[in-house]
C-alpha cells in the first residue's frame, strides 16, 4: 500500500507541464538551528514565503548524509537525511506542510555514482578483486604487465583522469576503479541487476513518502561502453563509451512505470547534457521521463537572435514526443544570471570560468530581470533557483580558503568553482548573516557586506524590487489562461519592430504572443523601442521611457485587437500526455 498523499486537493494529473518550480538548495536557504548550516527547519520555517513568491513546487538538491565531498552529490545513504539538515521524520513533516500549501516536492536522485563510505563500496573494497561487491561498480586490474597503466584515458565531468588505484591490504598496489567525477565518487555499473533494483526501491521509498517527482543527476552518463573504449573508438549515436548509450531508455521505462503505478502524477525530471537535440528529447518520449532541463537556453549569450534560435529548436523538438519545455536561467552549478549578463561574453561555459572576469553589475541587473520575465512567458514549465529571485549576484571574492568544490581543486585552482552561486540566502537586517542564521552564528560561507539591500525584507516593501517582479510575474502566470503550457506565435511585424526582431543578424528584438491578446516583448538592444498604440502594459522589467521599451529590458502585454495577419506559429509541444 502507497504511503502519503502525494498530491492537493483538486489535483491537475498535468501540473508538471506548466509548474514552476523552486529549486531549494538546503545548505544555503535558511538556517534554523544557529549553526551555519541550512537545514530542513529553516526551510520548513519559510515555506510560507515559497507559497507568497508563487511556486508549485520544490526541488531539493541532495539531502541524504553525504561526507560532501561534491556538496551532497556523493550519498552514503538514500534512505535517510544528513544529520546537518536534519531528520527523515522532519523531511517527511515537510512534504506534508509544503503539500496543505499547494506546494509539491521534489528530491534529487543520484544514480550514476555513489560516496566511497557508501556500505556498498566498503564492502567492495574489503571484499577483493573477483568478488560479487566489486560486480556493482567498475573495476579493473589495470594495463600492462604489472597493471600500472590507467584502463581508459576518459576525461572527468571534473576536468582529469576518471581512474583511482586501490592499495591491498599488504599495501601493494591493487585493482583500478571508475569515478567519472571525484575519486570521492565511484561510478556503479549499471549491467548489474542489484543496481537496478536497488534504484527502483529508493524510487518507491520516497515516492511513498509523498514526493511528487524526482531530478535525475547527470541521467545520460549511467550506462558505460563494458568494452572500455577509449571515446572515439567506436563512432555513431549511442556508441560514446559513457554518454548517451541507448541502453539508458530501459532504465527510464522502468522509471516511468513505478512513478505511474503511484496515484497523482509522480514526474522525473532529467539532467541531460546532450548537445544532439533529437536524441535529447528522445528521453522524453511518453514511456520515459516527463520533463528535462534546458540546458542550450541557460547557455546562450544575451541577445535577441541567440534566445529565438535556442527557443525555436526547443519547441519544434519536443513537439513530435509531446513534452514540454523546461526554462531556467541558474542552479547551484551556474554562474549567476546577473553576473553573467553584465560580462562581455554572457554565454556560459563551465571550462571558461576563471577568477577576476569583469561584469557590469547595473547592465546585468536589468538583463536578468528581463530574462526573468522571457522564460516566465513561454510555453512549459519554470525553474528558478534560490536567490534569482532576489537578483543576487555570484560571490566571486570568496576566500580561498574557504572554497570546497571540487571543481576549483582538480583545475588546479584557476576555475573558481560553484560556491560563489551557493552563498546563503539573505533574509533580513543590515549585517551578515542577514537572518540566515540567528545573529551571532556565522554561515558556512560569508555573504557580502553590501547585501542589506537584497535581503527579503528590504524587497518586500519596495515596490520596484526583483523579488516584487518575479512575485507579480508569477501571479499573472497563474491568473492568465494563456501562459504556462501552450502554444507560442512569433510576432515579426508589430507596430514599430520591422527589421528589429530576432530573425537576422543584428536583429535587437523578440518578440512573441500566447493566444490572442497576451505578448511578451525582449528589447535586447540599446535603443528604446516603441510599443504597439492601445497595448495595455501588464509588466515591466524596467520602468517605460517616454511611453517606449528601453534597452535591455522586457514587458508583457495586453494587446487591443487579436489580430493574427503579423505571426506565425511555432511547432508546440502541448499535447497532454500523462
């Protein structure tokens, strides 16, 4: 029998496909027991400010006792919660709470590897080699005579080798194992079936808890080449050695039933690198996954052209599997939105992050309140990742000793790693830690002096403020039939816009409709744009200028007539499908 209530009263079996969703990184959100730390109190404390900003659910980044060696992301084990956030009774206090608010919650699932103090990979190590402990994971004695020659010259997620040899008890030297990001991080071999069984019960553990979803960690990397090629060996779709094998759809068809066996819709959402747009959405096929993350749009550098392109192969692939789109600006891996929108280069790229990059805070300010409202208005469902809201911008001057990713360290230290994006939220006061933690406690990670005037409280009573702006956007999200899931028309020839729109090179504008009378207007250029006569305006990411859109800035509105002799329209991918 299936545990708790997993969804509200009145439950949409489609809610997913136009959600927003409020990705919690607990260790930074809120600390509720003076320790520096977030934990699941402080978050439990705020989810009344969750339910004001407007979200339909949470996504928790990994809560299960972790050593930390990657933030959370090597788990020692699923079925628990890290003494640092708290208790799995208090975890499943939380679900219920967020739930009677309307609120959903997802966790984060990490199938691909595990912690080294995982019991499973003990076992492994005091086993030996041959043993059935070591069949879960990859394991592998080595090239050459003396087996002192590295199995495969593949390339850590991380940057460097993705092989670690072990010691045997009497100290020599002994069998290699596979982690393609920490040596913290041992990869678990997927061909083993107690792999998969193991993963299918964690799914139905906490799916009985009342979770409505899971994230799905790196999710196109679990199945690996058992041949143990080195990339490129072996050319075509689905042959990389340990990227996008097709093998991996089974697993989420296994997925995809036990999440269907449950009442409500239970979603899994995956986090999937593939540059190849086709097979992308091939893991979002009815029978798979419902949703994944966009990662091409997160990428691309500011500007008209670049976000139409990025928006228009989105849509026109996910349509013949009838999949909605996912948006989002950030997460805890990701520089910024306003830092960097304020760059020379505003595309993102995880081998180009280095210390001391210069931004423009002001310019990447308003570009990221733009974008805000650019991703709010399109067709699917909505990420935002804590702090965007308040338009915080990347902590770049982080002590260095302070600085635990893993990133930064296997670079050598020039990439400066994820931390400066995971610096704990400011909620109120003039002074760290800014009612994060109780005055006197001393965060994990130092916030900026300069913060009391992004704190929550600061925000809420000024009426220009980003968290305002993303409060009133998300309130017409929800009021305006003709947003979240739908179709989508671009809107080439408005009143003032010819030659401007994002169709050509050095075009400045998109511009788009939702239904007869809603549009969404982008002006990524410098010059103010004039908006059409009778165009009622609904929302605005910056302040009109004499009636015009000004540079860099977004607006939604409401228009006279509807009019469709000016759009066309873009493939959609709104077919319900459960």
């Amino acid at each position: 029998m299936h545990g708790a209530p997993a969804v509200p009263a009145g439950d949409d079996a489609l809610w997913w496909r136009s959600a927003v969703i409020y990705q919690v990184y607990v260790r930074s959100f809120a600390d509720g027991n003076g320790d520096g730390t977030g934990d699941l109190a402080g978050v439990r404390a705020h989810l009344g400010y969750l339910k004001d900003l407007g979200v339909d659910a949470i996504w928790f980044n990994p809560w299960y006792p972790s050593p930390l060696a990657d933030g959370g992301y090597d788990v020692q084990d699923y079925r628990d919660i890290d003494p640092r956030f708290g208790t799995l009774a208090e975890a499943e206090l939380l679900i219920e709470e967020a739930l009677a608010l309307g609120i959903r919650t997802i966790i984060d699932v990490v199938p691909n590897h595990i912690s080294e103090q995982h019991p499973w990979f003990q076992a492994a190590l005091a086993a030996g080699p041959g043993s059935p402990e070591r069949e879960r994971f990859w394991f592998h004695p080595g090239k050459g005579e003396d087996g002192s020659e590295i199995p495969t010259h593949w390339v850590s997620s991380f940057q460097g080798e993705t092989w670690t040899r072990t010691v045997n008890p009497d100290g020599t030297p002994g069998e290699w194992y596979l982690h393609m990001f920490t040596p913290e991080q041992p990869d678990l071999n997927w061909n083993h079936p107690d792999v998969r069984r193991e993963h299918e019960d964690i799914l139905r553990f906490w799916f009985d808890r009342g979770v409505a979803g899971v994230r799905i960690d790196s999710a196109a990397l679990l199945i690996k080449d058992a041949d143990l090629p080195e990339v490129g060996e072996k050319q075509g779709p689905g042959q990389h050695p340990t990227e996008d094998r097709d093998e991996l759809h089974d697993v989420y068809r296994s997925w995809r039933a036990i999440a269907d066996s449950y009442p409500g819709t239970r979603v899994l959402v995956g986090e999937i690198w593939v540059p190849d747009i086709v097979r992308f959405t091939n893991y979002l096929r009815p029978d798979e996954m419902h949703t994944a993350f966009n990662f091409d749009f997160l990428a691309r550098p500011w500007g008209a052209a670049s976000f139409r392109e990025s928006i228009a192969a989105t849509l026109e692939a996910h349509a013949p599997v009838g999949a909605p789109s996912t948006w989002v600006l950030s997460n805890h891996d990701v520089t910024r939105p306003v830092t960097r929108y304020g760059r020379e280069d505003t595309a993102f790229a995880f081998l180009k992050k280095r210390f001391g990059v210069p931004t423009d805070p002001e310019l990447g300010l308003h570009r990221a309140r733009a974008a805000a409202l650019l991703v709010a208005a399109l067709p699917g469902s909505l990420y935002i990742y804590q702090g965007d809201e308040l338009g915080l911008p990347e902590v770049e001057d982080l002590p260095l000793h302070l600085i635990e990713d893993p990133m930064h360290f296997r670079s050598g230290g020039t990439d400066p790693g994820r931390d400066g994006c995971r610096v704990p939220l400011p909620w109120a006061g003039d002074r760290a830690p800014f009612g994060f933690s109780p005055d006197g406690a001393e965060p994990w990670l130092p916030q900026p002096a300069g913060w009391s005037g992004l704190t929550v409280a600061a925000q809420e009573v000024d009426p220009t403020s980003t968290l305002n702006l993303y409060r009133a956007a998300l309130r017409l999200r929800r009021e305006l039939p003709e947003l979240g899931d739908g179709p989508l028309e671009w809107w080439d020839d408005g009143p003032g816009f010819g030659g401007r729109t994002g169709t050509g090179h050095g075009a400045d504008l998109l511009a788009f409709r939702r239904g007869d009378r809603f549009a969404c207007v982008v002006n990524a250029g410098e010059d103010p744009v004039a908006l059409p006569p009778g165009a009622t305006v609904l929302l605005s990411s910056s302040p009109l200028e004499a009636g015009e859109l000004p540079g860099d800035a977004a607006v939604w509105l409401r228009l006279e007539s509807p009019s469709h002799t000016d759009t066309h329209t873009t493939p959609e991918a709104s077919a319900p499908r459960g």
